[in-house]
C-alpha cells in the first residue's frame, strides 16, 4: 500500500496525536511557567532584601538598647556613690552588679588608675581582696577609657577576673574616680544569637577592628573571617554596602548592615540571591515540579487519548482493507466522538457497498457477454483469475479446473504460440489471430484481443477470443460468389454499354426529331398567326373591296346612264351607292386599321408607357368608370373592394389600366354571355415585401379545362369570327409580366366563374421596360 510520505517520516495517528497533545501541553506549561517564575522571582528577591534590611536594623537597635541599660545602671552607681555612703562602696557596687547577669563586674579607680572598690557577683567576691589595691593603669582597659568623658565604651579585651571577651564601659565620677564596669561579650552575643531570625540568611557581628565576633549561623566564622581590609568594610565604612553581592565563605552573598555606635559594630545580614535563594529555588522546584507532574500525567494520559481518538478511524482502515481484499465486512462500529471521523466511516460504508455493486455488476456483464473473455495475471505465468460463462462454454473448461492456471496449463496453446500472439502487440493492445485448443483438443482459429492494464500496482491483461472459423468459411464462400457476381457484372456492363449505345443513338434521334417538331410547331404557329392575321383582316377589307365593287358597279353603270341621258334618279342612285360605299368601305378600313393597331399593341415594345406615382384604387376607379356605359343597360354589376389609400405602387398606371380593362370585359363579354345576371368583382390587399395582389372574379361561364393553359396565347379565342381577335389576354399577361414586373395567373372551373389574379410588385423594375416583349 501506499503511503504518502511526510517530511518526518509516516506516523501512526496515535503517535501523531500524542506529540501534538505533549507538544502542546508542554508548551502551555513552559509558557505559564515561564510566566509564574519572570512574575514572582523579582517580588521575593526584593521582599528578602527589605526582610534582611529590617532584621539587621532591629538588631542593632536592640544592641544600642542593651548597650544603654548597661549604661543606665553605671551612671546610677555613679551617683549612689557620689550621693554619700549609704553603704559600703564596695556593697554599693555589689548591689549593682547583681548576680552578674547585666554587669560582670563594677571598679572603682583612683584617679591613678588603682582599684578602690569592686562590685562581684556573689560567687567571685572572695576574689576582691586579690583586686583590691591593683593597678588597673597599665592595662587596656584603663588606657581606652582614661582619657574620655561621660560613659565611654572600650573595645575588646581580656578581662582580667574571668579571662573572658570583654566590653568595658567607663564613666568619671566628680572626684576624678573612674567607675568602670564589665560586660561580657558572650552576653550581648548571646542577645544576637537568640535575636537571629530563621530565614536562609546569616548575620554577622563585626567588631571596629573589622573581625566577625558574632556569627548567627551556628558561630561559624567568628575568629576566623576579618573583614577589615575588604571591599566590604570599606563599602559599609562608606554606607554603601546595602543591597550589594560581596564575596563570602559560601560564595557571592547580598548584603544588609547597621552600625551601632556605642561599640563601633557592624551588625552584617547576609543572604544568597537568585536559585541560592531557599525561597526562589522553592519556587523553581513547585514550577519544575508542576511540569514535571503534567509532564508525567500527558504522559500516562496522551497515548490513551490518541488511541481513544484513533480508534475509529483505525475501524475505517481495518474496514477499507477488508474492502480491498474483497473479505466481507466487518460490522458497523458505533459512531466515536469525532463527527468528520463518523461521516468518513459513513461514506466509506456507502463506497464499499457501491463497490461491491459495481463488482457484481461487472461479473454480470462480463459473464453475459457472449464473446469468450478472461482476466489473467501478467505478472506471475498469465494465471487465468476470471473467465466468463462464454469462455467456458467455448473452450469446453469447467471454471473451477481453469481458474488459476494458465492457458498454457491447460494446453489451450504452446508458450511458443502464447508468445506468438503477444508478439502482435502495439503498446498495451494486442490484436492477433492464432489457433487455440479446446478442452477436447479439437482445434479452433481465433482471433484475439488483448490488453494490458495496472491496477493496485500489479499489471494485469484482459483477452477476449473470437471463433473466427466460420467466419472464414463464410468469407470463401463469399469471396466465390464475389468471383461470380463479378463475372456476372462484367456480362451486365458489357450488355449495358451495348444498351447505353442503342439509347445515345435513339436520344441523338428525339432530339433532332423535337428540333424538327419545334420547327414544324413554330411553322405551324407562324401559320396560324398569319391565318389569324389574314382571317381577321379578311372581312373588313372584303367588305371594303365590296364595297368599294358596288361602287365601281354603281359608277359603271351611270357612265352607262350617262351615254343616255342623264336622268335625276340615275344620278340620285350613284350619289346613294357611293355614300352607302363609302361608308361601308370607311368602316370596315377603320375595323381593319383597329385590327392592324391591336397586332401592333401586341408586338409592341411598351418602355415608352408613362411611369408615375399613383395609389391602385386610383387606377381601379378610373377603369370602372370608363367602363360603366357599356354595362349601364346590362344585368350585370362591378363591385370593387379596393382599399382607396395604402396600397401606392410606382409603376406604369396606363399598362395596369389596360391589362385590368381586358379582365373585366372578357368576364362581360365570355363570361356572361347569355346569362341574365353575373358580378365582376375586383378585390385587392398588400403582401410581404412591398407587393401587391388584385384579383378580378366573375361568376360566370368559366373557361374549359382544354382552354385553361392556352388563353394567355395570342389568338386565342372562343369568339373567332364574333369581335373576339384571342390578343386581350395576351397583351394583359405581356404587360402584367415584361412591364409591371408581376405575375398574372387564372383559375377557373366550367360553369362556376373565373379568377385571374395579379401579383405585382409596389415598385416595377426599372430594367423590365427594355425586355422583349414576347409570347408567355
Ligand atoms: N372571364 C372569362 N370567362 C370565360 N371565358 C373567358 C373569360 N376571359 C377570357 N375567356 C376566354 O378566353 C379567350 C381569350 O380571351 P381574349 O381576351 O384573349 O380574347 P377575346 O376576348 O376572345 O378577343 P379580344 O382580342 O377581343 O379580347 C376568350 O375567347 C374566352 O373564351
Ligand atoms: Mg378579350
């Protein structure tokens, strides 16, 4: 399987999971820790020194307040003994001694330095008489103190009575007498030790010869340590010693002093800082601690965390793993807390299931398919994994003896043949024909496609097998009769060709016979034109002939007359025949001169006809008034439904005019000859593209079918010999078509009337003016 490798390497979720949930767990911790330590270091470091301040000030006013008992109870021995003698001197200075527990002993000293008097705690006084009489003078006490007034205090020494550590305090009486009094060291120590506080620090007491004669912390350093010539007497000397590190025994300590100056002590606090500190390093320790404690809980707690997450989609892996080894399916597990990890099961369930459909429906197609088809392996000997029902039907294999081995396995073919067939390839197809073996061993000629495929990393070919043995028979036998259809053609072609000469030939004869038939018809059709000609001007000029006889007669016969006398009737009668021969001459050379003046308007070429704007009721109008009186005394009536504006035409108004004149007089003359009633009715309308249609319908005779497509042919007339010459028409369909540009049709059944109907474009063509005029 593959994994997507990540910069770090593939992880398990869990391990995942647990490293982010420790990173960031720890990161939290770092940062409050972090934040704890920055926050409170700083506030105990100043809270020790302000601690250490106070403690080494308190303790120096202590000692200042020792110190002055001691004075207190000297300067009220002085004035005892200046008061008179009460008692004995040396009773008086027992009294003040005491049990020796504030002064160890009291002197008094003659001015020369000798001991007059001597107070002793009980226990010592069998001492005094050994005191008494000595000369103090010589030692050191005597020499500090001599000189100085008021109560003065000595530094240390020996005392001469105990041999111990001594202060001495001094104070001149009126007389010049020294009273002298001593305070053992170990005394005001002791207050120092008993006064110490418990914290980290320590305090030292040091004397004005700069040694350390008291030492809070068990007594260490006294005697050992002398200050006198380090940075730090001379810094306290200066005052400027608080707060500073100087060096000590244990190392860099901060530093806090008080100087008491009745004896010139240094009371010097002492104390470590940063993680020397007790109270820093504490809180160090509770921080680390802490880290540690969270530390060792994400621990315990993240990989169970991690796994408790990872569960479900370890289920999904487990479950697509299953899927893909095609094993059934484990059972639904319940949904985990994760909502985008349940919907991912979800779909993988429902892609599963979809998988598995499309398996089922894939096996089914591929066992329905009738071709014979396998799957094999290509990567391990071509090991048959899937054959359809076909194949086996085929290759007469049953499935469970072919499934897992390969065909050379089971003799379908040779590894040589095998090869063969692979050898055909182009890329990941092959195409081939070869021969395979059926299970019985009877041999069968293929064809055969394969083609390669990878799939999940393994390469994979699909084949399919077509028995093409009879499809080869089929293919002889087709090739014979593809042999015989040819020689069949061939004699057809041959026969044909013959056939098409025979044809070319007859062709070749029609056409010169229709050329020859044209001829004859245009013959013919000059013929009859002619004979239209003749007939229609035969009776006009025969009558004028006759007429013209009648008169030449008439003339003949009064030149006959006149031979005999002219009489009054025979010239009356010739005057008559020449006026009844004129006049019958005059009308018919009028009939015939309209006759000839009709044969020219047909031949006409009308591009002389005048051109104008004009609206069609105009036209339409004007004709039906000028043929009113030739229908005043008749039962027949015009009806015009032409809309009187909006259908305007530039076109020639006179050929129009003209053409809609003969329609209407043919229906009169045609059409209702011989009926009682009968309506012409001219309607007209616009059309697309700027055209225009007039229809002229009559309910009349109507015209036969055998005349129906010869009317518009020049002389041709039902009325032959009866006024009607066959032109009207003619010239109508030559001035509709060549000059306004339109069509002119006709439609009519017998008995039931005519239409004739134009259709005529708004505008006429400028050119059509200049075409021949000629028959339809
Ligand atoms: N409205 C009509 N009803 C019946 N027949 C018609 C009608 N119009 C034309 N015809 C037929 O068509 C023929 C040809 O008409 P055409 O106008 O060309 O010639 P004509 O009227 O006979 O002679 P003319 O030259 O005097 O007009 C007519 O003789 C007639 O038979
Ligand atoms: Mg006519």
């Amino acid at each position: 399987m593959m994994l997507v490798r990540g910069r770090w390497g593939v992880w398990s979720l869990r391990s995942h999971l647990s490293v982010l949930l420790m990173l960031s767990m720890l990161l939290t911790l770092l940062l409050a820790g972090s934040a704890v330590l920055v926050w409170r270091i700083p506030r105990i470091d100043s809270a020790s020194r302000q601690a250490l301040q106070q403690e080494v000030g308190e303790m120096a006013a202590r000692m200042e307040v020792l110190l002055g008992n001691r004075q207190a109870r000297l300067q009220l021995l002085a004035a005892l003994l200046e008061g008179g003698p009460t008692l004995a001197p040396d009773a008086l200075l027992d009294q003040g001694v005491g049990a020796g527990d504030v002064l160890s002993v009291a002197y008094r000293l003659s001015p020369q330095g000798r001991v007059v008097a001597v107070g002793l705690p009980p226990a010592l006084r069998p001492r005094r008489t050994d005191l008494l009489g000595s000369d103090l003078s010589s030692s050191s006490l005597y020499r500090t103190l001599a000189g100085r007034t008021g109560v003065a205090w000595s530094g240390r020494y020996l005392s001469v009575l105990s041999g111990q550590l001594t202060a001495g305090l001094a104070l001149r009486t009126g007389r010049g007498e020294l009273l002298v009094a001593e305070v053992p060291f170990a005394m005001l120590l002791d207050t120092v030790e008993t006064a110490a506080g418990t914290g980290a620090s320590a305090i030292w007491v040091v004397d004005q010869a700069g040694e350390v004669i008291a030492d809070t912390d068990g007594g260490r350093d006294i005697g050992k340590v002398n200050i006198r010539n380090s940075p730090l007497m001379q810094a306290m000397v200066q005052g400027q010693a608080d707060g500073r590190s100087f060096a000590f025994p244990d190392g860099q300590l901060r530093v806090a002093f008080a100087h008491s100056p009745s004896l010139g002590w240094y009371f010097v606090g002492h104390a470590p800082t940063g993680m020397a500190d007790p109270r820093i390093r504490g809180l160090v320790l509770a921080v680390g601690a802490a880290f540690l404690a969270c530390l060792g809980i994400g621990l315990l707690m993240t990989p169970l965390w991690a796994s408790y997450l990872g569960r479900p989609l370890r289920d999904i892996a487990a479950r697509a793993a299953s899927t893909l080894r095609g094993e059934p399916e484990p059972a639904v597990s319940p949904p985990g807390p994760v909502a985008e990890i349940n919907r991912l099961a979800h779909h993988l369930v429902r892609m599963a299931a979809a998988m598995r459909e499309r398996e089922l429906e894939f096996l089914a197609i591929f066992n329905a398919s009738p071709v014979p088809m396998a799957v094999t392996d290509a990567d391990q000997g071509y090991r048959l994994l899937h054959v359809n029902d076909a194949w086996c039907q085929a290759l007469q294999f049953r499935r469970e003896d072919a499934i897992g081995r390969s065909g050379v396995g089971l003799r379908l073919f040779t590894a040589a043949e095998r090869d063969a067939l692979g050898r055909q390839s182009q890329g990941d197809r092959t195409v081939s024909k070869g021969t395979v073996r059926r299970a019985s061993g009877e041999r069968m000629q293929t064809q055969f496609f394969g083609q390669r495929f990878e799939l999940g990393g393994e390469r994979w070919l699909i084949w399919a097998l077509i028995d093409i043995g009879p499809i080869q028979r089929v293919a002889l036998q087709l090739r014979a009769l593809n042999q015989q259809l040819e020689e069949r053609v061939q004699r057809r072609t041959t026969a044909l060709a013959q056939a098409n000469a025979d044809l070319s030939q007859t062709v070749e004869q029609l056409r010169s016979a229709r050329s020859e038939l044209v001829r004859a018809e245009k013959m013919a059709a000059l013929g009859s034109l002619v004979a239209g000609v003749a007939h229609e001007l035969n009776t006009p000029l025969g009558n004028g002939v006759m007429a013209i006889s009648a008169m030449g007669d008439a003339t003949r016969s009064f030149q006959a007359a006149m031979q005999a006398g002219v009489r009054r009737e025979d010239l009356r009668q010739l005057v008559e025949s020449i006026a009844q021969g004129t006049d019958i001459a005059g009308r018919n050379l009028r009939r015939a001169a309209e006759l000839v003046h009709s044969f020219q308007q047909a031949a006409a070429d009308q591009t002389g006809a005048l051109r104008r704007s004009f609206e069609l009721s105009e036209v339409v109008h004007e004709m039906v008034v000028s043929l009113q009186p030739s229908f005043a005394r008749k039962p027949w009536r015009i009806e015009v439904d032409v809309p009187a504006t909006g259908l305007r035409m530039d076109s020639y108004p006179g050929a129009l005019g003209q053409a809609l004149g003969n329609l209407i007089q043919n229906a009169a003359l045609h059409g209702f000859d011989g009926r009682s009633h009968g309506t012409v009715r001219i309607t007209a309308g616009a059309l697309a593209d700027r055209r225009i249609w007039l229809h002229v319908v009559d309910n009349g005779r109507g015209i036969a079918a055998e005349h129906l497509n010869r009317i518009f042919d020049p002389f041709m007339t039902t009325r032959m010999g009866r006024g009607g010459t066959g032109l009207g028409l003619h010239i109508s369909y030559n001035a509709v078509v060549n000059l306004l540009g339109g069509t002119l049709t006709v439609d009519s059944v017998l008995g039931q009337g005519a239409c004739f109907a134009m259709r005529l474009p708004a505008e006429a063509p400028r050119a059509a003016g200049a075409a021949a005029v000629g028959a339809p």
